[in-house]
C-alpha cells in the first residue's frame, strides 16, 4: 500500500443489521489504496441519515492494518465485533470477510475518507433480509474479551470467575506472563461474604460513579511465594466499596488503592513479611490503616478517621491527607528521624479518569476536574467532581488485542479519548496524542511495547488538559538497535518528538541549545502553574527487561518516561529495570543470579526537561547507563521517591550516577520524603542525590538493606557545574536504624554560596564545613574575614535574579532592601550556631531564607514557587 507496492483487492462481505428495516445492499471491490483515507472519515460506506456508520469504520482501519501486514507476508487475524478480519499470507493474497460489524439505521447514504461507491456493472454481493435478521449483534463493547470481566450482584458465578483468574495469574506462573485482566463490578451490593483476591495484571474496577455504589467484603492481596510481598506488583482496586472488617492489601510497586472507600482496618503487609510499596489517594480509611512492614508509602488525598499505626517502615510521606494529627505523625514516626513527611495540602492534582456504566446500562469515561490550587482529603462527592465525560458509544475508540499502533492513530482522528482494553500490544509506530482535552485510559495494565526504537507514546507540543492513565509500558526493541526514543515522551525532545507542525527542524534547533543536562539553554523559566495542566499522567508504569513470554530477548529502553513539556503533573509512576526475571535472573530467591535482564539496556528512568513539573510517588530502580532521574526543569516539585541502585552492575557506582539528579543550573526545585537503596553488594557510592544549591528538600535518605552505611560515601552531593567541579557533598546528620542515614534539609542558599567561595579558593571535595562541622566550630578567623563576602554574594545574586526576572516579564515578590535583609539575619543566625562551642552544625542549617531553622517564608516560597528564591 505504501512505497509502491501493489494495491490490493478486497471483496468485502457486509453482515449488517438494522433496527427497524433491512434491504439488500452492494459493496464493490476497493482498492487498498482507497481506504487509506484517514478515520477522522472512518472510509466508510453505510445508509444513515445521521452521519457515519462507526463499528464500519474500525472494521475498516483494522482492516487496512492487517492488509499492510499480509503484503509483508504475515498471515493475521484482527478480530471485530463476532467476527474477524482473516489474511494469507504470501504473494497470493486472499481475501477479507468482515462480519459482525454494526451499523446504524436510517435513510440515505455516506460515503467517507476515499472510499466510493462501484458502478452497478462491478462485481456485488447481496445479501437479502432473512440473513440480515438472523445475523448476531454485539450486545456490548467488551463482548468476545476474555480478559474483561463484567460482574453483577446477582450474578451466581462471580465468586468463581475472580478465584479463575487468581489461580491463573498467582504466584510465579503470573509473574511475567501475557495475560490481562479488568474484573468490572457493576453497581450494587454484592453477597456476603463476596471477595476478591488480586494478583498480576489485574485491576478490579467499581464501574459505578461515586465508590458507594458498589460494595464487596474486601479486595485483597497476600505475601507471595518467597514469604514476602516485595514482589507483589501490577495490581490495583478503585470505585469500591470494602465492608469487611479487616482487609489485606500487601502489594509493592504498581500496585495502587484509588477512588475507594474502606470501612474496616486496612493492612499494608501481611503478617511479618516485608513489602515495598505503595500509593493510595482519593480514599476514604474509616478504620486503621496499619502499615506493619511496608518499607515506604504515599498517602495523598485521603480520609484518615481511623487513624494510622506505622511500627516499621522507612519513609512515610502524608500529603493532603484529612484526620492525621500532629501527635498522630509524631507516634508514626516513633521517634525515627525523618520517617514521616507531612505536607499539610496537595498544590495541585487531577484524579485518575474512571469507567462508568449509567443506569440507563450506557457506558462513559468520567474526566475528573482539575484543582490547581490546594486540596485536602479524599473527594467529597464525586458526582459533583468531574470535568467532562466521553462517550464509549461516540468519543471513544476502543482498541482491542491485535490492534496496532496505526489503528489506533486512525482510530482515535475526531475522538475525545481512547480505551485500551486488557492485553499486550506489539508497536511498530507510537500512538501519537496531539489533541486537547484528550484521554487515554488503560485497562487491566494494557501493555504497549514498541519494538523498533520508537516510543511507544507521543503526546505533542502545545496542547492542555491531556490525561494518559493505567498503562504499562515495557521496552521491546532489541539492544542491537542502538539509541531509543523514550518509552512515553510528552513533548519535543532530543529526537523530535511531535512539534505540532515544526517538524525535525526544530528539533534539530532544540538539540543543538542544550547544556550538559540536556536542558534547552536560556529558556526562561515561570514560578506559577497555570490554572489547567499540560496533562496528568496518573498510574503509568514502564519495564526494561528480558521475559518469557516474548522468548526473553535482549532488550532496551534509553530511557523509559521523558517530559520536555511544561506544566504536567505525574500521579504514581513506577519505572523498573528488571532485576529478576523468568529468563534466568533472580527468579526472586537469590539476589546474586545474573541473567538476561541484567544484558538489557536503559539509562534513565525518568527525565524532566519542563518547567512547573509536579509528581507524586515516583520510584525508578536498576537503571545501568545514568542517573535514575535526572531533572532539568525549573519550579519542579516531588513528593515521595523511591530507588533502588543496580546491584547486579557496579559500573553504575564507579561512573559517579546517582538516584536523583538535579541539574545545577535550575533556580527552584523541591523534594519532599525521597528514599535512595543500595540492596545488596559491595559498590561505593558516592551519594544518592545530586542537588543544585537552591535545592529546597525534606527529609532524604539513604538506605543499605544488605552491606555497609558506608557504601553511600555521602547522602547528598551539592553540584555547581555541569561537570561535577565543585561540588560539596553532605554527610547524614543522623542514621536511625544504622543503615538508614537521613538530611531533615540542605543549608540555606547564603550558606551554601559561602562553601562555593571557599571551594573557589582552593578547599577539595572532601574537606570543608560539610564534610566536617568540626572544622568550622574552630575556623572563627575565617569566618570574620568570610561574612563580607557573604554579602557581596547576597547582593549580587539578588541583582542578577531582579535583572532575569524583569527581562522575563516576572515580578518580583519583595523589595531588594527586604530580601538582602532577611538574607543577612538568615546568615547570622547560621554563623552563631556554626560558631558556638557546642551542638550539631548541621542543626543550625535552615532552609533559605529561614532564621535558625524557623521558616519565615510563605507556603508558596517554601515551595520554591516565588520568583527570586
């Protein structure tokens, strides 16, 4: 069909039903080239008064998709509807029976894209009105999926159905399978004692509007067969309602709670065994929420009636969370430093788009609204807190199994939004998003893998609004190939990405201004989210790895997530080399089996070149060729990070990567709860982070489960070049439990442009008053010679920040004169304390602007949000 192959022939045959009238009707041969028109015509033939006929026009785009694999000499079968699209392969082509298809009734005809009408003289097939009458009907959507499961309260069978897919998808023969599964519970109150156990790749979805539509006894999930949960991943439940008392949910990463209301104790692990989770938001916990061995957790947006019990764990981050306490976080935290973050408001979100089946048996996609400024607690009424909703029936294009990626691109031309429903999806092209207000939305962990070095998700420059939720990305194209575009990329990047017209030449121009971080240089960079997002991506995963159900190739991903736009929000992001695998590699008893994950490639887990980008719970683990994050955007903020270094691959250590990445040249970035770990070896690192000095963090930590404290040289390394000269690393101030070492914050800025003098003078990586507090309790002299300088930096910072800020049109928030003062006071009362006989240092640090650790800033500047900071 392309590049000058022969056109091909289709003798189509049209099962067609209709609601009140049938005649016979014709449809002559058509060219392949002929019904290459775009679906936004959908080349379609069909009577209709009203417009197109749509289940037509699938057939057709899946059509043409398999004709363009049959002139490649593969034999395929795209399903439609009860029937199916069959091609032989080879140079003898044959023919396409179509059935099944639906189309709407009424007078006159359509005729789309650039498909036509023969003349009377051309061949024809007729069918007469007794076999259009006895041809089946699809009833639904999801008729002919077996991996979409549509339960109802009086359906008898439901408890059998839910433990089939359980048995299946259990322990390791579900691990890495290719199996998919959406269990829909449709709304009512479903029979005592009804329960759900959950295990791989499955999502148990209330298609109700508000959760308390649909109501269960528990959904629920256990330690797997090592003993623990801590591989218990890529299942999730929202839109419920649980009544027992007392529910299990002991999961790790991509594993999340939404949209839910739970009425008994809700337990995070299971028994004694440990799991690594884990993210909830929009929940209502009416009884404890009892973390018992999680490691680590995000809690956003939820009700805590019942409060929470935390004996364990590490890294505990609260944010926009209703009914907790201080006295309640202060015995969470147990007396552990820097165990629990609470940040009071979350600034800005959009909850995940839900499916929904109305009273009226129609089914829609609900759009959530958008909150730019501060919210607290789980949804109050979500029949009052959508936006929009799509249609399935008429904005929504339905991908199915077998689908590729360019039936999916015509597919979705003059829709709202795209359903992927459960399976695994082979892309030898991205699916390209370059639509407002558009949405994707993924079911039972939908699986795109793009196998020749494209990504597998595009979304353009320039548009608002996007929201891409519950999908799983896995890295398909073979390490031989060399470079990779990213697995999901939002926006131009370093290889073009979708310029919104500008093409390969802007992003040639893009390419040839970036700096060392892979930021455009001189870019100018806002301090305030607009009041719509660029989009929400919520519940996204992606994999590097070799398994075998795809014959376990070797693989790569360069890097699996990228956001060149501005204004994006990330809910809950897992990005995961795999260091187990069913093709040799840790099959998850033993930490030291090396196998073919281990050959694949990747570089970076998450890489953010937008200004104002926010994300929620994000763990990136086991990237080999760079920082897991690196991050070049200005105004960014994260809240909750979790990583794990490659301990199968010490070269990532000796390289000097890191687990998170600042670059040095942003202005404003904030991090709040981030956890890095070393979980076995004998690899030195030289810290877990890398911070610009205008870093604002809270509570960072550096864990090794299985070794020495020591491995991590440092906690955070503070850079002020691109090529690493001059930074200055930091030490804990604390390790509680011994292998936990722990930063409440970085110094404040005027402290941190008095250790780049003395760097500037001469002093080395290691020495300094970071290095050793000690040294600077006896360098009294230095400090009285230093203060000047002190100022003069003040000033000239504050000078160069007013001249960009004006030349970018931004205001400033306070005078000069105020800032320098309350600079200098802030710097005073780090030297008193710098300069005492006693105490910590590090004690004495606060943030900037703040005086002796007391912020003096508002929530927005203490966010990094405020020009001049």
């Amino acid at each position: 069909m392309r590049g000058g192959k022969q056109a091909l022939a289709l003798p189509i045959l049209l099962a067609t039903s209709f609601a009140s009238w049938a005649v016979p009707i014709s449809v002559a041969p058509v060219a392949s080239e002929e019904v290459s028109g775009s679906a936004a015509s959908g080349s379609v033939l069909g009577g209709g008064s009203d417009g197109s006929v749509a289940a037509l026009a699938v057939s057709v785009v899946r059509a043409e998709a398999a004709a363009e694999q049959a002139l490649e000499g593969k034999a395929t079968a795209v399903p439609h509807g009860l029937g199916s699209v069959v091609l032989g392969g080879g140079a003898a082509l044959g023919s396409i029976a179509l059935l099944g298809g639906d189309i709407a009734s009424g007078g006159g005809s359509a005729v789309a894209g650039r498909s036509r009408i023969r003349p009377a003289h051309q061949p024809r097939v007729k069918l007469d009105a007794s076999e259009l009458a006895s041809t089946p009907k699809p009833t639904s959507w999801y008729d002919g999926l077996d991996s979409i499961k549509v339960l109802r309260p009086s359906d008898s069978d439901a408890q059998k159905v839910v433990h089939e897919i359980w048995s299946q998808q259990e322990s390791w023969q579900g691990h890495f399978n290719d199996k998919r599964y959406a269990i829909l519970l449709t709304p009512g109150v479903y029979p005592a004692n009804f329960s759900i156990p959950v295990s791989y790749y499955t999502s148990v979805l209330g298609v109700g509007l508000r959760p308390n539509q649909v109501e269960i006894d528990a959904a629920w999930s256990t330690n797997g067969p090592n003993g623990h949960a801590t591989n218990n991943f890529w299942r999730s439940f929202e839109g419920l309602t649980l009544r027992s008392p007392s529910v299990t949910w002991a999961a790790s990463q991509g594993s999340p709670i939404r949209r839910s209301v739970i009425n008994g104790k809700l337990w995070l692990s299971d028994e004694t065994g440990f799991a690594s989770g884990g993210f909830m938001a929009d929940v209502k916990a009416k009884g404890t929420v009892m973390t018992g061995m999680q490691q680590q957790w995000l809690f956003r947006n939820t009700d805590m009636s019942g409060g929470v019990w935390c004996p364990n764990g590490w890294n505990y981050v609260f944010v926009g969370v209703k009914g907790v306490g201080p006295e309640a976080y202060q015995a969470c935290a147990g007396g552990v430093t820097a165990k629990v973050t609470a940040v009071p408001a979350t600034p800005r979100i959009a909850e995940k788009p839900y499916l929904v089946q109305e009273e009226d048996s129609t089914w829609n996609i609900y759009v959530p609204k958008f909150f730019a400024n501060a919210t607290v607690g789980a949804t109050v009424d979500h029949s009052a807190n959508w936006e929009r909703k799509l249609s399935l029936e008429s904005d929504v294009f339905i991908a199915k199994p077998g689908d590729t990626a360019e039936t999916m691109n015509r597919g979705i031309q003059g829709k709202k939004g795209l359903l992927i429903t459960p399976g695994v999806y082979e892309m030898v092209r991205p699916l390209v998003i370059n639509t407002t207000g558009f949405v994707v939305l993924g079911l039972g962990f939908a699986t795109l893998i793009p196998t020749s070095g494209g990504a597998a998700v595009e979304v353009a420059d320039g548009l608002s609004d996007v929201r891409i939720a519950g999908l799983l990305l896995e890295a398909g194209t073979p390490k031989s190939h060399g470079a990779t575009a990213p697995l999901l990329r939002w926006g131009a990047g370093k290889f073009g990405g979708i310029t919104g017209g500008k093409g390969a030449a802007a992003a040639d121009d893009l390419a040839a201004k970036v700096g060392p971080y892979g930021r455009a240089l001189g870019s100018p960079a806002g301090t305030q989210f607009g009041a719509a997002p660029t989009g929400v991506l919520s519940d996204v995963f992606a994999r590097v790895g070799s398994f075998n159900y795809r014959g376990c190739p070797i693989v790569r991903a360069d890097t699996m997530v990228e956001i060149n736009s501005d204004d994006v929000v990330l809910d809950n992001t897992w990005l995961w080399h795999a260091d187990h695998d069913d093709c040799g590699t840790d099959p998850g008893l033993h930490l030291h089996v090396i196998g073919k994950s281990d050959a694949c490639y990747s570089e970076h887990g998450l890489v953010v070149n937008g200004d104002r980008v926010t994300a929620y719970g994000t763990a990136a683990e086991h990237m080999t060729g760079g920082n897991m994050v690196d991050w070049t955007g200005d105004g960014g903020e994260a809240y909750f990070y979790q990583s794990e270094l490659p301990y199968h691959n010490d070269s990532f250590s000796v390289a000097g990567y890191v687990g998170y990445a600042v670059a040095p040249e942003v202005k404003s970035h904030a991090a709040y709860g981030m956890g890095v770990y070393i979980i076995s070896g004998t690899a030195q690192s030289r810290g877990g982070y890398l911070m610009p000095p205008t870093a604002r963090v809270q509570n960072v930590m550096t864990v090794v489960v299985i070794g020495d404290k020591e491995q991590f040289q440092n906690t955070v390394c503070v850079v002020k070049g691109g090529d690493g000269s001059g930074d200055h690393c930091l030490k804990p101030e604390t390790c509680i439990p011994a292998s936990r070492c722990v930063l409440t914050s970085l110094p404040g800025w005027v402290l941190t442009a008095r250790l780049f003098l003395d760097n500037d003078r001469g002093a080395s990586d290691g020495d300094g008053l970071i290095a050793s507090a000690s040294a600077w309790h006896s360098s009294f002299l230095l400090g009285l010679v230093s203060l000047p300088l002190l100022l003069v930096a003040s000033v000239l910072a504050h000078d160069r920040c007013r001249i960009s800020d004006r030349a970018h049109g931004h205001q400033c928030s306070r005078t000069f004169g105020e800032n320098m003062m309350e600079d200098f006071q802030g710097g005073v009362g780090s030297w008193a304390g710098l300069l005492g006989t006693t105490g910590r240092a590090s004690a004495h640090w606060g943030s900037a602007g703040s005086r002796n650790g007391e912020p003096t800033l508002s929530a927005e500047e203490a966010r990094g949000l405020v020009p001049c900071e």
